[in-house]
C-alpha cells in the first residue's frame, strides 16, 4: 500500500527551510598594515625650503633607488655618508620615506661661519716681534705675560689641511705655493678660490693653521674644500658633500678644520665621525652668539656634538672665555679666538674674531703632532691636545666648558 500523499512532502517540507535561508554577508579581508615609514627630522633652525638630506641602509645603491622612485638629487654621498640631497615634492617625500632601503630623512638647514662681525671700536692688539699675532704668542707659552715670540720646531711639512670653508686665495704671499684647490661645492668653475669681495673668511681660517707669517704649522700643505660661499653661508646637505670628498681623498697624514655650524643634524654629525674614522681629525668650531641669540650649549648644534669632533671655544687676550663663544662638555678646548690677525683674501692681513679663529689656532698644532706622528688615531690626536693644554689658567668659563687652553706642547 502507498503512503499517504503528505506524508511523502514531509521531506521536501523540511529542508525547504534549509535550501532558501540566505548566504551570510561576505566578510571584508583585513586591510594590509600601511608600510613603516622612516623618520622624518624637522631642523630647529632655518630649513631649505623643500630639501631633504636622505640616509640610506648598507648595501642600497642611492641612484638605483632615486631612479625608481623618480627622485632626481643633486648630491649623492658615498663615503662619508650612504645617501643623497634632492629637492622632493610632498608625494616624493612620502614615497621616499615609506622605501624599505630608507634609514633617515632630515630637512636640509642654513649653516653659517663661525665669526663675529669687528667691532670698529675694537683694538686690534697685535704683538710685538716674530709672533705676528697675540693668538700665536699665547699657544707656545704657559702662562701671561706674553713674551712677542712664536717658537715651535715643528712645520707641518708632509701634512694636508683641509680647509673646509669659502676657500682660499692662492696667491697670498702667506702660503708660498703651498695652497691649492681640492673641490668647489659652490662656484663648479671658481676652482676653491676665496671671493675677493666678500667675507675671506677661508683666507684668513688657512692664514692661521699654515700661513708663513701667522700660522702655526708653515709647511703644511692647505686644500681648499669650498662650500661656503661669499658671504659664509651654505647647507648641511652642501657640508655633508664636502665632508664626503675629504673622506674619499683624505690621506692618513691630514687634519681638517671647518670653521662653520649650524642646527643640530644627524647627517652632519655622521659625516663629520666617518672622516674621523679615517684618521683625519676633525678640528670644527664650537659656534658663536648671533646678534639676536646668546651663546649656548655646543651640544645643540653641528657639528658642535658630533663624535670624534675636536671642539674649539675661544679665548681673549687676558685668558677670558669670549661673551660670544658657544660653551659645555663637547668642547675639547679653548684657544684665542678675539682680534686675531691673518692673511686677508686680495692680500694683507685682516683682523677678525670668533670659534672660526680659535679652531684653525688647533688645527695647525694638530698638523704639528701629525707631520711627527703621521698614523695617529684621531682619538691619540685629540688626548695629546688635551694632555698638553694649559690648565688653571682660563676665567669666564661657562657651565660644564673644559679648562683646557691650547698649547703648542713643544713641538
């Protein structure tokens, strides 16, 4: 017998139900987490509008990766630094920082020479007899009175100064043919010569570390890195890019002053520790007050706090620690810094003052040791400078500034 006819539909009935319930909304995937970005550092001083110093990781080639990102820079670094300087659109900018093979990105910054404007007021007391300058006078001798002399036995022969400014004039009877053109950051046809017309700051910072009558160390050989031009003005990217040119060409037997600072930077203060790495003592000024800033900490600007950096504050006449000079622990030592007398750009001498006159004083003593010792560590250099610095003797030090005044130490 057949069943029932509903009882057959009972089945279907019940899996009716099952067959016509809706399918669940379909769930969104999770997003992908955005690409880590690297960090960006905003300068505290005056940025370059739209310029970027950019850091890179070991092993990346800077212009495989600008080329494909499309990034055209105007610098790239390779010794002193892996990286390059562009100007980079807000899209590059996010571009670059989000690529893996990105380490840093700072804002480029203004950076400035490290003299006061002469007072006309001012005194120019300059010494009697073969010492051509107070400032010599005092390095070779202990304590005041001075006594008019220079004595050193050393030249500096066989030694390289690089002299990381707004470059030289070669043809100043101070320098005999011993001052030459290393690499012209500003002017590519200027060949590292000094603007007759402007500041001559670069002149007169060579004329004390090796000048034949005003500088410390008269044999040594003068390379003019330019990247300041004539007024004494210049960028961290252009600085960095000078440094990296010192640190390909630089031999054992070098030092390098560099008579500049500006805002604290990351990538000045790693160039200025890869030269030192070389063996080359970086001798820079610890920086000055500005018309409308006090004197501060040197730790605040670069290269004031880079590693390795030989620091110089500046000094006056009666062993007083400047108003103007930049003060604190990263300063190594002080050396005379106010009314000093060197070579002048078109010829003569000028008078001029700041942490740029007192670092080339430590720039020429250091060639000194270098011309005898020629494979000294930076860190020998520097601990003999600090060994034979005149202590007790210095007033107006400001907090944490070391009592150490420059001193020739026999050589």
């Amino acid at each position: 017998m057949r069943p029932p006819h509903h009882l057959r539909l009972l089945p279907l009935t019940l899996l009716a139900p099952l067959t016509l319930a809706p399918a669940p909304p379909p769930t969104d995937p999770t997003p992908a987490p955005a690409a880590p970005r690297a960090a960006l550092h905003r300068t505290a001083g005056r940025a370059v509008p739209g310029h970027y110093i950019v850091t890179l990781r070991q092993g990346t080639s800077p212009r495989a990766l600008t080329a494909r990102l499309g990034v055209t820079p105007d610098t790239v670094y390779q010794h002193a630094l892996l990286g390059f300087a562009a100007p980079l659109t807000p899209g590059q900018l996010d571009a670059v920082r989000r690529s893996p093979d990105v380490r840093s990105v700072e804002e480029d910054a203004v950076l400035r020479q490290s003299s006061v404007p002469v007072r006309p007021s001012t005194p120019v007391r300059d010494s009697a007899g073969p010492a051509a300058s107070w400032g010599l006078d005092r390095v070779d001798q202990r304590r005041l009175p001075l006594d008019g002399r220079f004595a050193v036995t050393g030249t500096g022969a066989g030694v390289t100064a690089y002299v990381v400014d707004t470059g030289i004039d070669y043809r100043h009877p101070e320098f005999g043919g011993r001052a030459r053109e290393g690499v012209d950051l500003v002017d590519p046809n200027g060949h590292g010569s000094d603007c007759l017309t402007g500041s001559g700051h670069g002149t007169h910072v060579a004329g004390i570390i090796g000048g034949g009558e005003h500088g410390i160390a008269r044999k040594v050989t003068l390379v003019s890195v330019r990247v300041l031009d004539c007024e004494g003005t210049t960028s961290a990217s252009r600085f960095v890019a000078g440094l990296d040119w010192v640190a390909q060409h630089a031999g054992p037997a070098s030092v390098l002053n560099a008579s500049l600072n500006g805002p604290y930077s990351a990538a000045t203060n790693a160039s200025v520790a890869a030269v030192a790495d070389r063996g080359v003592p970086p001798v820079v000024s610890a920086g000055n007050a500005q018309p409308s800033t006090a004197a501060t900490d040197a730790c605040a600007n670069s290269p004031g706090s880079a590693p390795g950096a030989v620091v110089v504050g500046a000094t006056d006449r009666d062993d007083r620690m400047t108003s103007f000079s930049d003060w604190g622990s990263c300063l190594r030592l002080l050396a005379p810094g106010l009314d000093i007398v060197s070579a002048r750009a078109g010829g003569g001498t000028a008078t001029k003052s700041g942490t740029s006159q007192a670092a080339p004083h430590v720039t020429g003593v250091a060639a000194l040791y270098k011309a005898a010792h020629p494979d000294a560590s930076v860190r020998t250099v520097t601990e003999w400078l600090e060994k034979q610095a005149t202590q007790g003797v210095l007033s107006g030090l400001r907090e944490r500034t070391p009592d150490r005044l420059l001193n020739t130490g026999g050589l």
